[in-house]
C-alpha cells in the first residue's frame, strides 16, 4: 500500500513539475513574443517607424530594424510569430505575400497582417 500511495505521489510530482516547466515555457515565450508584439504595434503608430520599413526586403532586414530601432526579439522569434501568421492565412493571400517584390516599397509591409492593413489602395503599383 505504502508503495503505491509513494508511486502516485511520485507521479504527480513529477507531472506536476512538467507542467510547471511547460508553464514557465509559454510564460517566457509570451515575454519575449511581447516586445515583437509591441514592434508589430509601433510600427503601426509611428510614420517614422513605419517609413523605415520601405527599403527592406528580406525578413533578416526587418529583423535588425527591429532591433536597432531597440525592440529586443530574436529572429527564431519573429520567425516563429510570422510563420504562425502566415499558416492561418488563405492561400491566396499566401500567394501574395510570398509572390511580393522584395524590391518593392510595400515588401515588407505585405508580411505580416496588422501591416498589410496599413496599405492603401492602389498599393501594388510598381511605381517607387
């Protein structure tokens, strides 16, 4: 009887202490995905924050804005954020994104949501 009662309790600790570390996980997941969530944000309120995005064109470049302009996230981070975005997208809307002019003012506006919405209409024209 001891046995079992000490195999139970054994067993929930350890399942406990699984899901504290599970816990603990998505608790700095949430963190960190904060700060990219407050670049994602700013970038919406501020024309100068924003403006900077017209010369990028590779997520590496978007990354490093984000961090020089002093949003601490990773790029494992905003890949994870943006691969997330992308997978709940349509697929024509997949299409668009991935088939965007790097070279284009609007690229890195395109990659993600909250930004394309920020994009007037008549936007796709190729005109810098």
């Amino acid at each position: 009887m001891a046995i079992a009662s000490l195999y139970w309790w054994t067993t929930g600790l350890a399942i406990n202490l699984q899901q504290s570390q599970f816990c603990d996980l998505d608790r700095e997941l949430l963190m960190e995905a904060k700060e990219l969530t407050r670049f994602v944000g700013e970038v919406i309120r501020s024309h100068e924050l924003a403006t900077g995005l017209k010369p990028l064109g590779t997520h590496q470049e978007i990354i490093a804005y984000g961090q020089r302009q002093g949003f601490d996230f990773s790029e494992a981070e905003w890949n994870s954020y943006y691969e997330r975005e992308f997978s709940g997208l349509s697929v024509g809307i997949q299409q668009k994104v991935l088939g965007a002019d790097p070279k284009h003012w609007s690229w890195a506006f395109r990659q993600l949501t909250a930004w394309r919405a920020m994009l007037m209409e008549g936007a796709d024209s190729h005109s810098g």
